[in-house]
C-alpha cells in the first residue's frame, strides 16, 4: 500500500496484519480519486472505519486541509497512527478510537461540514450505512461535498441519501463502489 499521488505520492503505508480489516486496494483508491478529484482545493474529509487511514491520507496528500479518522480495532488504530505520523499529517488530523456509531453522534454535536466521506465498514454490516443518512439529515455534509461508500456485491445501498444521489456505480473483484452527489434539480450536479 501506498500514497497514489499529491503531496506525499509514493510514500508507502503500512497495513494491518490479520483479517479485521480490508484495506483498499492502490488500484481501487485510484480510480475513486479519479472519478471524485483527482485533486482537492481544500475541504474536511471523515474516513469512517478509516483502518490503516488509505483513503483519508490520499484525500490529505490531494489536498484537503482536515481529516477525521474513526476506528474502533486497537490493532488497526496503532497502524493508523503510525501511518499519520509516518506521512507528517499529525497537524491535519484527528484521530478517534471509537465504534463508528458513537463517533457520529459526536459529529452530529460539532459546528463542522464535512466535504469528503469515505464509509468502508465491515462487509455484510448494511446498518452502518445509516450513518451516512444521519449526517446528511443533520447538514453535516456540504451541498458540493461527495460521499463514497465501499461494500460487497450483495449488499444493495440506497439511490439516494436525502438530496445526495448515487451518480456512479463501480465494481472491482468482490467490492462495489458507488458515489453520491448531491442533486439541485433533476439530473443537475452541485460541485
């Protein structure tokens, strides 16, 4: 594993031993920043269920000023931390060790909008899309903001959260990817 491309490009990650976690592929991680960026002119990204921190690093090294990491596995955390510190991101983060459901709780009291969310949770755990809901219902999603949701062939997500629409839907291997944006009129892409 490794940073795709931006400021820290080719800088290698380390992953986590053992099968808690599924990190996203280098080859997965760039075609999403294709499809979503490639490159970021600011904005906060939230890595739910970040695991060894892939996907909110390489929005960090692309150009986002913030991320938020939730991870709840011990294991998995330590990597986390490494892997910030490894990239010199300690000043552009923040760092839960938490489940994912009480982390949103926490969001949902903040005065913050997030621009950029990536949800990765356990395959075959569909309730933790419902975090997603939670944040957008609660405006803590901006209106020009993405939302990227990583989960097995089998599990079927909602064409929308709120006025968030699914505007693009990849395979690779066992894993979906669909992305959200969100819609101001019928077929018309904010951002």
């Amino acid at each position: 594993m490794r940073v795709v491309a931006g400021q820290r490009k080719g800088m290698p990650l380390k992953a986590i031993d053992g099968t808690t976690t599924r990190p996203t592929t280098d080859k997965v991680k760039e075609s999403i920043f294709n499809i979503i960026g490639p490159f970021f002119d600011g904005g906060i990204a939230l890595d739910l269920f970040a695991g060894s921190g892939g996907l909110g690093i390489e929005a960090l090294s692309r150009g986002a000023d913030k991320a938020i990491f939730i991870e709840k596995d011990g294991r998995a955390f330590q990597v986390l931390q490494e892997n910030i510190k490894k990239c010199r991101y300690e000043h552009d983060t923040e760092l839960f060790r938490t489940d994912a459901i009480r982390a949103v709780k926490g969001l949902l009291k903040r005065e913050i909008v997030l621009d950029y969310i990536f949800v990765d949770p356990p395959y075959h755990k569909e309730a933790y899309y419902d975090l997603v809901e939670q944040l957008v219902e609660n405006e803590k999603v901006a209106l020009t903001g993405i939302i990227v949701c990583e989960h097995a062939k089998e599990v079927s997500l909602p064409k929308n959260y709120g006025a968030f629409q699914l505007t693009r839907q990849e395979t690779y291997g066992a894993a979906v990817v669909s992305i959200y944006r969100c819609m101001q009129e019928e077929g018309e892409t904010i951002g």
